[in-house]
C-alpha cells in the first residue's frame, strides 16, 4: 500500500526548471487518513483514553462524604457493572435476533415470487421505528410484562429497518450481469444466492447491522422503564438525586460501550468484505 | 465439418408474458456440429431471446429444441446449462473470486477433483493468452476489457462444452481489441471445432465470425440463412441488402483465394532477349504492359511500349519495378488492394519460389464476382425448384 506514495510520478525536470522547483504532489491528509484506515486503529485509543479519564474521575469522587443513595448509586460491583453488562447483553441479544430476523426475511423479499410484497414488509418495518420508542417499550411491556425480556423485543422492532433495508439493497445492488452469467452457467438459484450475491451483499448488510447495534445500545438505556435494568437506571437516579457526578458516570459508561461495539462493527467490516470489490 | 444438426430448433416460439406479439415466432433451425452460425438482425430483433431459448435462460411457449437429437424442453434447465458454454456481453466476471476461481465455476458444480480443477483453469488461462503465474490469483477488477472478455470465454470452455452461445461477446470492446479477439477466437476454434451459435448486431462481425450467417428480421424470423460468401454474392430481398449496406461486393472478394481464378496468357520476356522481341510479343496480345522476368521466371519490371522502343537490353532502371507479388493463397480482396496502387492496374502472382504463375487484372476480378453472383442465385432458383 505504502508503494503508492513513493511510487507516484514527479513532475519532469523541464517543467520543472520553468516553473521554478518542482512541485512534489502532496497526498491530501484525509486520503492518507483512509488509506492508512488511522481512524480504524486511533479509535480503540480514544476509547481506551475515555475509559482513562473516567476512571480518574470516578476515582476523585468524595464518594466517602457523599450522601447514601450517590453512594450506592455508584457502587461499581454491584451497580455500575451488572448494568453494563445488562446493557450489552441486550443490546447484543436484540441485534443478533434484528440478523436473524431481517436477513432472511430481505432475502425473500428480493426473490422473484415475493418482490412485489417488499415495498409493503418496508412499509410496516418503518413504522417499528417512526413509533415513539417509549410507546413501543410501554406497549411490549404491557404484553409481555415488565421485563428484560420485553424489552429486548421491542428493541428488536425498533431496529429491524436498517438490517431489511440494507439486506434488500445489498441484494439488489448486485450487478444483474454477474447473476447472468451465474445461471447461465447453470448454477441453482440457491447457489448463485449463496455464493454469489450473499457474499457481494455483505458489505451493505454489514452497515445496518452496524447501526442496528449502535441504535440498539442507545436504546437499551430506556429499558429501565419497563424493568430491564441496565445503565439507564444508574442515569435515571442522577437525575433524580440530581447529582451529576451519578448522571455523568452513567453517560460516560454509555458512551463507552457504543463507542465499542461501533468500533467492533467496523473492524467486521473492514475484514469479512469480500476482497475483490 | 459434419453436416448433422447438433442443436436444431424445431417451430421454436417465445411470447413474453403481457405482450401480444411474439419476440420470436416460430423459428426452425438446424445448427451443424462443429460450425459458427452467426445470428445477426436489428437491435430489437429477438436475437438474445433466440439464443436464451437454447440454454433455457427462457422457456420457449411453443415448439421443441433438441440437442443431439435429445428433446431439451423437459430436462432440468441448470443441469443442461452446464454442458452449453455461455458469454454474454457485459462478462459478468464474479468480483469477489480471483480469476483461477471463476473459471472453475462450472467444474466445481460438477464435483471435479481439486488438482484436475487447477489444471484445467491453467491450461484454460493459456488457452485465453493470459499467463497462469500472472492472472491466476487477481480479481477481476484487476483486468483490462480485453482480458476480462478473454477469462469470459475461457470460463465458459470450463468445463469443455461442445456447445458454445455467445451473445455480443466482443461488442463493449474498444474496435482495434476487438479485432484481435476475433482473431484469436478464430484460431482458438480451428482447434477445438464447439458447435457456437454467435449473436451481433454487426453484419461485419458476421460476416468474419461465420461460417454460416442467419439475417433475421423482426420476431426473430429468418430472412436469409446462408454463407457470408452467397449472402453478400446475392442478398434475396431489399431488407436483406439493406442490412448488408453499401461495399458488399468489395467484402465478398475477401471471401475467394487467387488459387480459384484462371488467369489467361500475359506477355512475357526474359531479361537475356531483347526489346525487339518484347515489342513483338506485346503486338501479339492485345496489353498495354509487359513483364520481363528472370533466369528463374521471377518477375522483374513492368514495360510499356514506349519504354521498350527505348530500352537498352540492359532492362536496368527501365520501364517500373514489380514491387508486390502475391500468393494462391491470398484472396482477391488483397489483389483489388495492390492494383489500386499499381501503375499497370494489375498484380502479379508468384509460386512459392517467387516465379510468375499468372498476372490478375481488373477483368478477372469482375468475372469472379459475376460468376459467384450467378451460383448463388442459380443456387436460390434450385431451392425454389425443389421446394
Ligand atoms: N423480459 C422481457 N419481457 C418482455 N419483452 C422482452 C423481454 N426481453 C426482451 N423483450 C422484447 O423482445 C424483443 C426482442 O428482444 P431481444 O431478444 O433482447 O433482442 P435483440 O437481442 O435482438 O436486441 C424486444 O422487442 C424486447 O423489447
Ligand atoms: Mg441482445
């Protein structure tokens, strides 16, 4: 990769020594920043110095004088931890279902027999989202009681759109050619579906599955209200002591885990894109 | 070349769904085994749709395609498309497998083994002109439009079909490319005699591809199914001339050898008589130049009247140089060329040793063309007669 710099060509002496020296083209900062993929690799050490300064702070904290409740609020063994790791568990567990979901159902809909059902399965998936997600959480709630696993369903509905959609384009953005040429050299249908047009979707589903996750994690703080627990109780209690030392620990601790699994999403990306496209 | 039909169409017809007018109404056709039968039309014409009925890419709404005498309508479509060869136009070269892999296509489906798969997809890769060592492990993005088509046909020879369909396969190659891949695909069949059914919508394309050209008209119908050389001798209707367009004549002398022409008497002397005797012999024919050659008969220069009546014997700087001399086996298209430039009007033939064997004049390209335009229509009125 690194032969593309070294590699490019001067400009000639003579056009040189008419224009005075020559010019060296310089290779513009934010190719070489996606050439080199920094933001791939500086992102684990912004996460890593997020996780730093929060831990300074925590550490700062006069938690031995402060009042009982921001005392326990903060408690990282029995409050902030099992949060977190609620929070990713559903988060994780909605996104994996969204994939299991989704994925298969865009391949139908872009299969001949079913297309012309796909603008109204888009339609509904839409409307999953343009719902208030403290509806659908109350909703899910009130049909499958107040739990985690609640939930994690309604999370699912909310983050279905991006995986349909980005499946279905993926699918369809397939050069019609290539499909062509797969059948008329007699490949089944299931065979060009597998080992072609999955394949060459993948980098597009990987996008939504990416934003399917990241949304999903955003919205897992909201699953305290209908029991799930997670980071947002540990934010709805410095609101409500109005604290902000128990308000800021929580965010931050938010922000980390998206911060992390968005970074996680683009790795996958970046490897399990097919090489050749 | 065995006349036998290798893929024969019989009363062939495809109505696309939703519309009243077939693309392809009742189409009968015989392709012989081993031969290039060029389908050729207007775009719009049905020629795709022809040639997707043959693999089954489209089923037919009527009539029957056999393959070696087997009725094909009713097997199953993805098994018979492995044993037929398919390019089309746009490649459609998978991205996301290196070149090594996507002419393996057709020999993975058929469970060949790993090493006999390899193999193939090298000698196919020499086959195409691409160097295994080189080409093998790149992507398709990493190819030229020549050198992608080229891995195109070498996929589809995977694993060697007798049966080859190629719809416009050079036709999004930049002109002078394309030639060559003409080139080499022609040389690449004399050997390996596919049966190829071959779409473009340029007749000069058909008239280089084939060995026999189909001219069809709307609805895929056939408006005359014969060799480029009768084809252009004698086009049986206006659409057909048409289509051909101007400069059929002058593209059907590519289609004789010199070899086929009797080329009379010309005056001749050696270079050891003298001009007297040049002169007598240029009185008794009835030519404006005559050819002095060699000890060997080797012709040297060409003499008119006036350059004899003052030549010194010596035959040195007098008269013009013969600078061409063809072959039998060149066509006449080529001799057309060299008397254009000559300034006799007229070309000399030479054997393989450079010794004159006939000298060919306007005269006898025109006799050529009348004689093979009368065997093409006598050829017409005898069909019509037995019909
Ligand atoms: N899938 C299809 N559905 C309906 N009509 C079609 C379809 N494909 C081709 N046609 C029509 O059939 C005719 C022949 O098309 P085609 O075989 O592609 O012609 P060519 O290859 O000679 O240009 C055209 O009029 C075209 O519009
Ligand atoms: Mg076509």
């Amino acid at each position: 990769m690194t032969d593309q710099i070294t590699h490019r060509e001067m400009p000639t002496g003579t056009e040189g020594s008419e224009a005075g020296p020559p010019v060296v083209p310089r290779e513009g900062f934010f190719a070489m920043w996606r050439r080199l993929q920094l933001g791939l690799w500086l992102a684990p050490l912004g996460i890593l110095a997020l996780v730093g300064v929060l831990y300074m702070y925590y550490q700062n904290l006069d938690l031995a004088n402060a009042v009982r409740q921001t005392r326990s609020a903060l408690q990282w063994e029995t409050k902030l931890w099992p949060q977190m790791l609620q929070h990713v568990q559903i988060a994780f567990v909605a996104t994996v279902v969204v994939v299991i979901v989704a994925v298969p159902l865009g391949i139908i809909l872009t299969r001949p027999a079913f297309r012309r059902v796909g603008p109204y399965v888009v339609a509904v998936a839409n409307s999953g989202q343009a719902l208030p997600a403290y509806g659908l959480l109350v909703l899910f709630g009130a049909a499958m009681g107040m739990n985690r696993t609640a939930a994690m369903w309604a999370f699912v509905v909310y983050a279905l759109l991006p995986v349909l959609r980005n499946t279905m384009v993926g699918l369809d953005q397939v050069d019609r050619s290539v499909i062509e040429a797969g059948r008329g050299m007699g490949m089944t249908r299931m065979l060009v579906l597998t080992r072609i047009e999955l394949p060459l979707a993948v980098p597009v589903i990987l996008a939504g599955v990416r934003v399917a996750m990241v949304l999903n994690i955003g919205m897992a703080t909201l699953a305290f209200l209908i029991g799930g627990g997670a980071l947002g109780v540990t934010i709805y209690s410095g609101i409500e002591l109005n604290q902000n030392s128990v308000l800021i620990v929580g965010a931050v601790l938010v922000a980390i885990v998206a911060l992390t699994f968005d970074w996680l999403g683009a790795v996958a990306e970046r490897y399990l894109r097919p090489r050749g496209i | 070349m065995s006349s036998e039909a290798k893929i024969r169409l019989d009363r062939v017809e495809k109505k696309y769904h939703g519309t009243s007018v077939p693309a392809v109404e009742e189409l009968s056709l015989d392709v012989h085994e081993g031969e290039i039968l060029v389908l050729v039309g207007p775009s719009g014409c049905g020629k795709s749709t022809t040639l997707r009925l043959i693999n089954r890419m489209i089923e037919p709404t009527g009539g029957k395609i056999y393959l070696d005498d087997e009725d094909v309508t009713t097997v199953d479509p993805d098994k018979l498309r492995r044993r037929i060869g398919y390019v089309i136009q746009q490649i459609g070269l998978f991205p996301h497998q290196t070149i090594a892999q996507n002419i393996a296509t057709v020999p993975r489906m058929l469970k060949w083994d790993k090493a006999r798969i390899a193999a193939r997809a090298d000698e196919l890769l020499h086959l195409a002109g691409l160097d295994p060592e080189i080409y093998r492990d790149r992507y398709p993005k990493e190819l030229s439009g020549g050198q992608a088509q080229r891995v195109g046909v070498a996929r589809a020879l995977g694993a060697d079909p007798e049966i080859m369909l190629m719809d416009e396969p050079f036709g999004a190659i930049d002109p002078i490319t394309r030639e060559r891949l003409q080139n080499e695909f022609l040389r690449l069949q004399a050997e390996l005699k596919k049966t190829i059914v071959f779409v473009t919508h340029d007749i000069d394309e058909a008239i280089k591809m084939g060995d026999r050209i189909a001219i069809l008209g709307e609805r895929s119908v056939i408006r005359q199914l014969d060799t480029p050389e009768r084809i252009l001798a004698f086009p049986v209707d206006q659409f057909v001339d048409d289509f051909i367009g101007a400069g059929s004549t002058i593209k059907g002398l590519n289609f004789e050898q010199l070899s086929g022409l009797r080329l009379g008497g010309y005056p001749t002397i050696r270079s050891d008589q003298s001009p007297q005797a040049g002169l007598e012999a240029l009185n008794e024919s009835n030519k404006t130049w005559l050819l002095v050659v060699d000890e060997q008969n080797r012709p040297m220069r060409w003499m008119r009247e006036g350059d004899l009546q003052q030549s010194t014997g010596s035959y040195q700087d007098e008269g013009s140089e013969v600078r061409i001399r063809l072959n039998a086996e060149d066509t006449l298209f080529d001799s057309l060329e060299q008397m254009l430039q000559s300034e006799s009007g007229s070309c000399c033939v030479v054997d393989r040793h450079g010794a004159l064997t006939g000298v060919v004049e306007m005269a006898h390209l025109r006799r050529a063309i009348r004689r093979a335009q009368v065997e093409a229509r006598r050829h017409y009125e005898d069909l019509e007669d037995n019909a």
